[in-house]
C-alpha cells in the first residue's frame, strides 16, 4: 500500500467529521419512524405500507453495501461518500415534498442507498485516516450509529408531538447538517492512499468451509437481532403507544430511543468480554425478554413498557455485537469481502422479511394481536443460535474453538 505523500495527509479534524457523517446517517434513517403514524393518518393507509416503506430501504441498502466498498477502493472515498451524501439529500427532499404514501417509498430508497454506502465506506474511511485507532474506531462507530438514531427519534418525536411542522422541521434540520458534511467532504483529502491501485471487483458473498460453522451460529443471532430491530424502527412505536393508551408519537420516539441507547450501552461495556461468550448470553437474553416483553405490554404501564423495551435493546446489543465480533475476528483476510457481504445480505434478509410479515398480519388481524406471534418467534430464532453453538461444541466442530483460538479470541476482545 502506498503511503500518504508529505503534506497530503487527512486533515486532523477529518476523523471527527467521519464519525459525524456515520451518525448523520443513522440518524437519517431513525428520522421517518416517530412519524410513520402520522403519515397513516393524514393518507389513510395500512401497516402494512409501513413495513413496505421499512422494507424497501432494507433492500436498496444491501444493493450499496455490496458495490459500495468495491468502488472506494477504485475511486477513492470521498467520491463516494459526497454521492452518499447527495443521495441522503435527494432522500429528504422527497419527504418534504411528498405528496402521498408512494413518495415514501421512493425517499427511503435514495436514503437507503446513501446510509449503506456511507456505512461501509465511512468506516473505510475512518481506518484510512487512523490505522492506529482501529480498534477504537469501531467502539466509536457503535457509539455515533446509536446516538444518532436515539437523539433523531427523540428530536423528531418531540417536534411531531407539539405539532409544529413535524413532517417538514426535521428532514430540514437533517439537511442543513448534511451540507456543512458535503462542504467538509469537498475540502478534505482523499483518505484512501491506494485510491485507482485496486481493481474494480464486487466480492462474490460466499463463506470458506472452515468457518461456516461459525457464520451460521454468527448469523442466527445477528438476524433474530435485526429482525428485532426492524420491527421496532416499523412498527413497535406505535404499538407502544396504543399499549400504554399514549396519544402522540413521542412514546414511540423514546421507545426507538430506549433500544438504541441500551444497545450502545451493552456494546460498549461487553468489548472487553469474549465475542463468543457475549453472542450467546445476548441471544438467551433476547429469547427471555421478547417472551417477557408480551406480558410487559400487557400491563399497558408506560414505564414497564419502556423498562422492557430497553432491557430488549441491551439483549439486542450484546447478540449482534457479539456475534458480528466472533465471526470477524476468525474471517481469512483474503476472504473478509465475501464472508461480510453474504453476512449483511442474510443479516438485511432478517430485518426485512420478518418486518413484512408482521406489517401484512397487522393489516390481516392487529398490531396488537401480531406483536405477540412475533415475540415468540424472534424467541426462537434467538434460542436457535444458542442450539446451533451447543451443537457444534458438542460435535467437536464447534467454531474451531480450542484453546489456542480461545486465547486468541480473549485478546482480540480485550484489543477492542
């Protein structure tokens, strides 16, 4: 690899505004769920358009992840990123002047290509500018995506509940921060010292057999994880807030809130930990409290409910983090493209399809009705990941975990 020319370094203030456009776009894609209830009322739409729209920013999203990276290896990324950027741009200026519930639709998409390029190559990025800080810089990754959805949720679930242009105030707050990033962006050096070196490829998603073992019992967790999520950022505020009889969206924003920030909170503290020991406790910890959480929105008590949802926040932290740690520190480093890319396409897969699935049985039945069938099911997938690692432990196959790699894996955690 080529090493930066003198005087052509990154400037010093380029890690801080890469970590910024990282929580810009998760805060981006956290701005529309506080209002997907207003929405529904001013256009009379089902729930299930709700997860359509949730849906279709999944799918474009994997679509960025893939090629995404292959092109800022070609081109540099600060081309990519300021086209992320432009396309979060484009994103937010059909939400404001959308007309009805198709141009939803259409917002997520272009946001969806923005974040999930902006996800892979921002965090290129970050490691293009700080090699050193590697494993910090993924702590802090963690940090700036869950901050930035829990405070988008928060200030738009805040702004929607006083009523004062809450589906115009937000997406141009977003906006106006997004352009100070796209001036920065133009002025900043190119990060990447190999930029026009690598040949244009996009990785075939495909897992080498001596670790798919490992993958399968990483993607079990990760994807019960995500199908968690995926209904909380759809659907869950509003059931939220039918539950403990709370008018407004900002009950629905302060559940988003809770799941995130717990979820920063257990990943932040579990670092230190094994990535195998903390995916297994995560995923029995998710089974339990998805099964809790029905009789906790039963109860129709606010406080239980936000107490529950955010103990499901801190069980979904430690399942994808642990499991997204113990797949990456074992990934050949010739593979690490093709391993990841059939992982974010499985892991897209969880958080799309269950998401539907419960956006057409709430139009079929309820919200209420369906959370519950859910629950139970996100349940078993979540206890599925833990039987798949019992049994290949027992087999002796188990993730070619032997002392060595134990230890391995121990340093690797404690380093992060």
């Amino acid at each position: 690899m080529k090493a930066f020319s003198p005087g052509r370094r990154p400037q010093s203030w380029s890690y801080a505004a890469l970590l910024v456009l990282l929580m810009l776009g998760q805060a981006t894609s956290a701005i529309p769920s506080p209002l997907y209830s207003l929405y529904a009322e001013k256009w009379d739409y089902p729930p299930l358009l709700t997860t359509v729209v949730f849906a279709a920013y999944g799918a474009v999203a994997v679509v960025a992840i893939l090629f995404s990276g292959a092109l800022s290896d070609r081109y540099g990324r600060r081309p990519v990123l300021l086209v992320a950027v432009l396309l979060l741009l484009a994103g937010l200026a059909v939400f404001i002047f959308a007309a009805g519930p198709g141009y939803l639709v259409v917002a997520r998409m272009l946001n969806g290509l923005g974040i999930g390029a902006i996800v892979v190559v921002g965090g290129a990025a970050l490691l293009d500018v700080s090699p050193e800080r590697a494993a910090r810089s993924g702590t802090l990754t963690a940090i700036a995506f869950n901050a930035g959805i829990a405070v988008a949720a928060l200030g738009t679930a805040g702004l929607a509940q006083t009523g004062f242009h809450p589906l115009l105030l937000p997406y141009l707050a977003d906006a106006l921060i997004a352009l100070v990033l796209l001036v920065l962006l133009l002025v900043m050096r190119e990060p990447h010292p190999s930029a026009g070196a690598a040949p244009l490829g996009i990785p075939r998603p495909q897992v080498p057999k001596e670790i798919r073992g490992r993958f399968v019992f990483a993607v079990i967790g990760a994807g019960a994880a995500w199908a968690v999520l995926g209904v909380c950022f759809s659907l869950e505020p509003s059931i939220a807030a039918h539950a403990a009889h709370v008018d407004g969206p900002f009950f629905g924003g302060v559940v988003i809130a809770a799941v995130t920030l717990a979820a920063a909170f257990t990943q932040v503290v579990s670092a230190r930990y094994p990535a195998r020991t903390v995916a297994v406790v995560g995923d029995t910890a998710l089974a339990v409290l998805m099964l809790a959480g029905v009789g906790g929105f039963a109860t129709g008590n606010a406080v239980v409910i936000i107490v529950t949802v955010a103990l499901q926040g801190g069980a979904y932290g430690l399942a994808f983090g642990g499991s997204l740690r113990h797949l990456t520190a074992h990934i050949p480093a010739e593979r690490r493209g093709a391993v990841m890319s059939m992982f974010y396409l499985l892991a897209y897969s969880a958080l799309i399809t269950p998401t539907l699935l419960v956006g057409i049985g709430a139009t079929v039945w309820s919200d209420t009705a369906i959370f519950p069938v859910f629950s139970v099911l996100a349940a078993l997938l979540c206890l599925s990941a833990v039987v798949v690692e019992r049994v290949l432990g027992r087999r002796g196959g188990h993730l070619e975990v032997t002392r060595a790699s134990t230890a391995e894996e121990s340093r690797i955690s404690e380093a992060g």
